[in-house]
C-alpha cells in the first residue's frame, strides 16, 4: 500500500502553515498525464517545461491539490495548493515525511555500478524472511528516489532503495531524505566523472551513504577498488568488505562460476544462483553478507539468492536462435566494461564473438582516453568483430591495430542491419553502451531475425 495523506500531514512535512482545508491525498504524480483521481501533483520544472504549465490537465485527471512554484501565480481550479520555494526540494521533504513515520528498516545501496543488481539481490535475500520491498527499476536520482519511497509498500519490513548520483552532495541529499540504517556500496569508478572530476571524487560522493547511515546499521562494501574499504574504514571502523579474496571479511570458502550459472559455499552452506560471471557473484556476496548481519539466516538467504534474475538488459543473457546475446545496455563505465569483457572471455571458450558498443557517457575530460582503453582491451580479449559507436568509433581509430575487425557505425539503426545480416551461427555477441545510447534495439533486432529461444 503506498503512502497517503491528509492535508495537514502535507503542511507539517513542507514546513507550511496550517489551513482550514482537509483532504485526503492517495497518492503523488509528476507527470499531469500519470494523475489518478485523488492524487497530489507535484509541479516540478524539466529541461524545457515546467509541471505548473499542466495544473488544469493534472485537476482534469482527477488531482485535487498540488505542490506549486510559490512565485506562479495559480489558477482557480479548485485545488488545494502547496506553494513552496523549490517543488523538487519539497518532493524530497514529503518523502522524508512517509520514511520518518514508516517502520521499515531501510538499507541504502549506491556505487558506480551493481547497484540495482545488488538491490534486487538483497531483496530477495530479505524476503525470505520478511516482507520487503525495493526501489522499482532504478528510481534512485533526486527525483527518482522520493517517488519510489511516495509508492512504498507501508506494511513492508524492509525497505531496499537505490541511490544514484551524478554531481557531488546528491547522495547526501538522498540520504537525508532515505534516512537509511544500513549502507552497502558496491564500488568505485569512473561513473559521471562530468560532475566529480575523478574518481576520488567519486569516491568521496558515495562514502556519504555511509557518513549518514545510524550509527547502529550495518555497512557493507566490495572490496574493488582497495580504496573503497580503507576510505570506509577511516568512517566506521566496524565495516564489513564482502569479496573474493581471502581478506575479505565476507568471502566464500570456495566458489564456482560458469556462463549460466554460479554457486559458492560458506560455513556449510550452499548458495546457487541462475546467473553467471565473477561480476555477480561479488554482487551477491554483497547481499548476502548485508542480509546475513541483518540475522537472516545464510539457508534462507541462499534461497532467495536462488530466485534472483537480471532486471531489464543489465548484463542479462537472451538466447536467439543458436546465439547467445550478452544484453548490457543499462550502465557503462570502464569498471562495467572490465567485468562485461571478462565474463565473455571466461563463460564461453571458443565460440566467435562479436560485440556492439557504444559510448559510455559523462566521463568527463577522461572520456576519450576511457575509450582508447576499453576499446584496446576489447581487441585483445579476441573478438572477431568489433561495431563501434559514439566515442568508439574515434577511440578505435585511434588505437590503429583494430583492422577488418573493427566496423565503425554511425547509428544504432545501421549497427542493426550490420550485425543482423552478419552474425554467425553460435555466435556469442556483447551488446554494451551507457543507457543514452538505447543499445537495446540491437538486442530487439537480433530476437526479431533469429526468434527468441530462452524458454
């Protein structure tokens, strides 16, 4: 059930003087086309409108009050209006309204990839021993965040939110809205380096998570890049590190990988999964070591980790025909690219591989150098045929060793009809760019050709 308000509670959470009105608001929309009757709108400004040009289209629809500019002048339609300073700002203050008075136990997870994967990882842990709930695909920005905790289950246990950032202080912000008791980061590395410059201050951004998180939580991080523990430890010195390695605090006593498919073993206990690559098992040793300090117990954290599977195209494998698409078209950075790269090289020995890929965005003054790098690891992890995009098509030139391997492209359209009319049977073909570049077409037109064949 999500959240719901009478007119007062609103008031009290904005900082707003009392009125005489009262109403009952079952629900919050930013989008005037998304209202619902007995909604709240929210008026925020985009990139080129402001949701306060849409006040009749929102009451239309059914929303009988709205969160408004304060310097507007409104119209009379008969709504309760919430005049504030700064709409988005306010959005954030109603949500940290619903988490204060919620008696969930809320985890926060952020880092410069895996977060969602670790997300959706833990909730099925906590599941298994309580009702939970989680950020809805990846509403983790300023935005985001508020909305996914508005729609919250109320009568849930835990609550598992994902924060994402891209200008340094926002995770700080949505820790303040989240309020989180426990914390997990995943990892460090060049993610929108447009906003924090480098990678120290990516860094910096995401400990903020951890700065935050109560002092009786719990925190978990990965143990890539070693900075990432001793930065965390300088903060709270009873930090767990989940990894591979023998000093991790949370490592498996052994541990097997395949293309499909994963299982480690710790204390006794089996822990299988339906996914496969190195990169998921560290994203679920994450979950598992949170879920695990949270007192779920590690059988019952193995079988919810054995109900885990990929959310949209982030690293997911879709079979068509006799190939195997590795679909990573939600997140690229030149950790991600590392951990994409690997799983292809170790998972599927000896079948052809291709690989169409395009920019990975906000890298900042390291983006073509980024690029070189990815794109010089990609022609020495052997694949037969490169498609490059965006930045890569530049980045590539410029290594000058790529030859009849490399084929720049110059749309997503032409990458299509380049590597539907080319592949070859059994082929194994990596699909992987940032979000922007909607690489998911490629996928699209490679089951369109050769037929879905997963089930």
């Amino acid at each position: 059930m999500s959240a719901a308000f009478e007119s007062h509670e609103i008031r009290r959470a904005l900082r707003l003087p009392q009125g005489p009105d009262s109403r009952r608001y079952t629900g919050v929309a930013i989008d005037s086309r998304e209202v619902e009757p007995g909604s709240l709108f929210v008026a925020l400004r985009g990139a080129k409108v402001h949701g306060a040009d849409y006040l009749e289209q929102a009451t239309q629809r059914g929303a009988i009050g709205a969160i408004v500019p304060a310097d507007r002048e409104l119209p009379d339609l008969g709504a309760e209006w919430f005049p504030v300073p700064d709409t988005l700002r306010a959005l954030g203050d109603l949500a940290r309204f619903v988490r204060r008075r919620s008696g969930a136990r809320v985890i926060g997870i952020t880092g410069s990839s895996a977060k969602t994967t670790v997300k959706e990882m833990l909730a099925a842990a906590l599941s298994e021993a309580a009702r939970t709930w989680a950020t809805p695909g990846n509403l983790n920005s300023l935005t985001g965040l508020p909305l996914a905790i508005l729609r919250a289950d109320s009568e849930a246990s835990y609550w598992v939110l994902e924060m994402g950032s891209s200008a340094p202080g926002e995770i700080a912000r949505l820790a303040a809205i989240a309020v989180p008791d426990d914390a997990v980061v995943t990892t460090v590395g060049a993610a929108h380096l447009e906003g924090f410059g480098n990678v120290e201050g990516v860094l910096r951004e995401k400990l903020a998570l951890i700065r935050i998180a109560q002092g009786a939580g719990r925190v978990v991080v990965g143990e890539q890049p070693p900075e990432l523990a001793s930065a965390a430890r300088q903060i709270r010195d009873d930090v767990v590190v989940a990894g591979l390695e023998q000093e991790a605090d949370y490592h498996p006593d052994r541990y097997e990988i395949g293309a499909e498919s994963l299982s480690f073993e710790r204390s006794g206990v089996d822990y299988r999964m339906h996914v496969g690559g190195e990169h998921h098992l560290r994203d679920a040793l994450l979950a598992a070591a949170m879920a695990e300090l949270l007192g779920v117990a590690p059988d019952a954290v193995a079988r919810g980790l054995g109900t885990f599977r990929p959310l949209g195209m982030r690293g997911a494998l879709v079979r068509a025909g006799s190939l195997t698409i590795v679909a990573d078209c939600y997140n690229a950075n030149p950790e991600s690219f590392e951990a994409a790269i690997r799983y292809c090289e170790t998972a599927f020995p000896g079948r052809p591989r291709s690989a169409v890929v395009a920019s990975m965005l906000e890298l900042g003054a390291t983006s073509a150098e980024a690029h070189r790098t990815v794109a010089r690891r990609l022609l020495g992890a052997g694949f037969d045929r490169i498609f490059a995009l965006g930045e890569f098509r530049d980045a590539f030139e410029e290594t000058a060793n790529g030859g009849s391997r490399v084929a720049p492209v110059d749309t997503v359209s032409d990458a299509v009809a380049r590597i539907t009319a080319d592949v070859k049977q059994g082929e194994v073909v990596l699909v992987k760019g940032s979000r922007g570049e909607r690489l998911e077409r490629v996928v699209e037109g490679l089951v369109e050709r050769h037929g879905r064949s997963d089930d």
